[in-house]
C-alpha cells in the first residue's frame, strides 16, 4: 500500500508499472484431487521427452511472429486501463476514459439455472460487468481461468490465459499473429470451415494431410515434412487441429497420436493451434489427454470456448498459450475490439467457479448429444448400400461418404433443397472448393428425434435419384 499523494514514480518505475502483465506458471498452482472426471483431460503418467528438444524462449517465439503482428504496439490507454485494475484505489487518476458507473441504467441482474442455480450480479459488482475491462480480460476470471486451466490440463510448461470474443475469434487472432502471405499451414484432409475463412486471405500453402480412425496421419505428416526439407521448400509455422470431434469428422485425436505429431513439431519447429470446442462432448468412454497436457517444449497454442456446452450466443472462450505469444495476441485485441463482452465474462466466471455444478451440466450435454446421435445412427440405417459412415466418437456431426456420387455439390443445393432436406456438402470443409466431393456434414444437435427418421428416408430416396442421374450422364458420356 502507498500514499497517492507521497507517491513520486520515477520514469523507470512508471514504465514497470505500465508494462506490468499478469504472467504465471500455471505448474505452480497447488491443485486439488477432487476435480471431476469429466474435467479432467490430462494422463496420469505425465509425458517427457527426456530433454531430446530444446523448451522454446521468449525469445524464440520472434521467429513465429508474422511480419504484421510486429508492427503492433501496446495502445498506452489500454495499458493505463490494465494499470488502473491493478492499483485500484491507491492512486488519484485523471486517466481513463470511462463512462461513470453511476450512469449505467442497470441495478440487478438475475440468472436462473435449469437445475434451480442463481446467479445474481447487483451493485459494485455489476457495475464491474458493465465496464471497459483490460484488453486480456476480466481480472477476476482471469484469475479463475488460470487455476481452472491447471485443474482440467495439467500443462508442464510457463503459460497464460487471454479472453476472446469466441474460439473463432481466437483462431483469427492467431493466424493473424503468426501468418504471412504465402506461410505452410498444416490442415487435416477435412477441417472446420471457419478455420479456413480466417486462412483464405492470407493466401497459404494448404498441406492437407488424411486422417485414419487416430486422427492425422502423424507418418504420412512426416513424410512430407521430410520431403520438403530435403527439397529445400518452406516449412510450415502452424498445424491447426480440433482434436475431439473433428468438425466435420468426428474423431478424437488418440494420446498416442498427439504424441507423434507433438514430437513432428519440435523435430520440424512449427506450433500447434489446439482448438478443442467439443472437448465435453466425448462419447467413447475414455479420457483423451490434451495437447497442452503434452506441452513439454512450450508449442501449443489452446483455444477453450463456452459456445457448444454452455451459451453460443455469449461470444467468450479463451486462449491459453506461453505468455510471449499471449502479450503479442493482447495487442491485436487492443487495437480490434478492445477486449471481449464484460457482461458475459462475469457471468462464466460465476459457472466456471461453480466446478460441481458444471461437471454436473457437462455430464448432462454429453448424455443428450450422445442420445441424439444414437437416433440418428438408428435412423440411417435406411441408407445401407446408399453411403459409408461411422457414428462420431464426439461433437456434434455425422461424416458420410455418398456411394456412386464423386460431387454431392449438385445434389445438395438442388435435389435436395427442393425437397425440403438441408445438408452441407464435403466442399465446405476443403480449401479449394472447385474439388469435386462425396461427402456430406449431417448435423445431429437441433433437429427434432421424431423428424431424423423422415429426414433419413428423404436422404436416401435424393441420394437413389443422384445416382440414377450421373448413371445416365456416364452413359451419354460414352
């Protein structure tokens, strides 16, 4: 504590405190045994890898950085905003640029949960949710994410948390730092279309890798890693992955797997974006261990969101990642959106706080999805010799190839929209779309169980037609 009126900052004190930055080491929390199964994702025989590779710097993190992410400066405002949570009431200001709490025409916000939970934000508190916050975060659920992100990961290495208007906020964030026109980026063969918006106008080089029942080919990877260093081309700086429930696959990276391509990138120094939305929403029984929890060398960049399991519409998830690469993804937010809804950060703070009640709704997200894909399942029986499919070990999506159809792009937005059926074809989830594709994205979560039977059968009756028609066009081919 100090006196604002005694208080004389020398230049150089001043600079500390501007500069201040809430860094931890998440592996020196002291943790609790009694977390939750269904929170925990990380192996109980922790990984090593016998110091074969080098743990990245701070320092070494420059090299990742694109080009435009290095002209970014700290917005000094946004740094006073930072400083004035930090000393509170201790310092006399005439610095922010902060509307006056007094003038927000709120007083109290209730909440109720399904299971008869309140959530109630009134006065200073609320007032607190109602204001510009630093552009990392809420302090206060800072602080929670961090021991929270201990609890369900067990990460080996130094790292930090950030806030972000959503994961897929979070990946434009990340390829924006880390990419320059032109960069390798390494993809499955099929990956989430967001992703591959945020890529397109940097212009990469796809190198799109197959998955088998594991995930990503980790030999297949290699192999081509191999053959462009041999050759002399441009290695990749990112591989991005959505490690359980693929969207649209379905998989769930295997631990061992993870282990392959983790050692692929620091044998081939590139960095992996985890981005893990259905991580809740296994359903194969087993507990899956996180890249973070295997992030020896300080290689991987998380992104945790609240859209699938607790609220789409609350835009929040968080980046958790060494704290160099953390500070760099703060100056973006500073100079595109400030910093993320406080309203919404309160009130996650207020769930995640609540570990019992979660793990209780997590556990009830997981049975209703995981019965919603049963029924599906049962319902698409009726379309054996029609298409090839395995029910999704997790997330929220079917991923069917169509039988003698080699591009279901016609059929989609043809066929089947008159019909009443809406689908998504294979194209949506490949860079370079013009590529002919057999697959469709059958989507479980919303549609009402007593319409997936009809919606099967208009399935296959539009697939028998599809197939009768490129039938007839390779006959007048000939």
């Amino acid at each position: 504590m100090f006196c604002p009126l005694k208080f004389k900052p020398s230049a150089k004190l001043l600079r500390g405190l501007v500069e201040a930055r809430n860094s931890f080491v998440i592996s020196k929390f002291s943790i609790s045994d009694n977390t939750p199964e269904v929170l925990k994702f990380y192996s109980e025989n922790p990984w090593d890898l016998g110091g074969k590779y080098p743990t990245l710097t701070e320092n070494d993190y420059t090299r990742f950085i694109s080009k435009r992410a290095l002209k970014r400066e700290p917005a000094l405002t946004r740094q006073i905003t930072s400083l004035a949570y930090k000393v509170g009431k201790q310092v006399i200001s005439l610095a922010e640029g902060m509307p006056n709490e007094d003038m927000f025409p709120f007083s109290r916000l209730h909440l109720q949960t399904k299971n008869g939970g309140e959530m109630v934000l009134e006065g200073k508190e609320l007032a607190t949710a109602l204001q510009y916050m630093p552009s990392q975060g809420y302090p206060a659920l800072l602080s929670e994410l961090r021991v929270f992100q201990q609890e369900l990961h067990r990460p080996p290495r130094a790292c930090d948390v950030m806030v972000v208007n959503g994961a897929q906020h979070g990946i434009y964030q990340c390829v924006d730092m880390l990419l320059d026109p032109g960069d390798p980026v390494i993809l499955s063969e099929f990956s989430y279309t967001g992703a591959i918006s945020v890529l397109r106008p940097y212009d990469p080089e796809i190198i799109s890798i197959p998955e088998d029942e594991s995930g990503i080919m980790s030999e297949t990877l290699e192999a081509v890693l191999e053959s462009r260093l041999a050759r002399g081309l441009k290695m990749p700086k990112i591989l991005y992955v959505v490690p359980t429930g693929s969207n649209p696959t379905g998989l769930i990276i295997t631990e061992q797997r993870k282990k392959e391509l983790y050692e692929l990138a620091c044998r081939y120094d590139f960095l992996i974006i985890e981005d893990d939305p259905y991580m809740f929403l296994n359903y194969s029984g087993e507990r899956t261990a996180s890249f973070l929890s295997l992030d020896v060398c300080g290689r991987v960049l998380r992104l945790d969101s609240v859209s699938k399991a607790l609220s789409a519409g609350l835009r929040l998830g968080w980046l958790t990642a060494p704290a160099a690469l953390v500070e760099r993804a703060e100056l973006h937010s500073q100079a595109e959106l400030l910093h993320p809804s406080t309203l919404s950060q309160a009130i996650i703070l207020q769930f995640i706080q609540r570990r019992e009640e979660l793990a209780e709704h997590m556990v009830r997200a997981r049975s209703f999805y995981r019965a919603r894909r049963d029924a599906l399942a049962e319902a698409l029986s009726v379309l054996g010799g029609l298409a090839l499919w395995t029910p999704p070990q997790a997330g929220l999506f079917f991923w069917l190839r169509v039988h003698g159809v080699d591009d279901v792009y016609n059929m989609v937005f043809h066929r089947a929209f008159e019909r009443g059926l809406m689908l998504v074809p294979g194209q949506a989830f490949v860079y370079d779309t013009s590529v002919p594709c057999p697959y469709l994205r059958l989507t479980f979560s919303k549609i009402p169980e007593k319409d997936m039977h009809r919606a099967a059968e208009h399935l296959a009756a539009i697939i028998r037609d599809e197939q009768k028609i490129v039938h007839k066009l390779a006959e007048v081919g000939q």
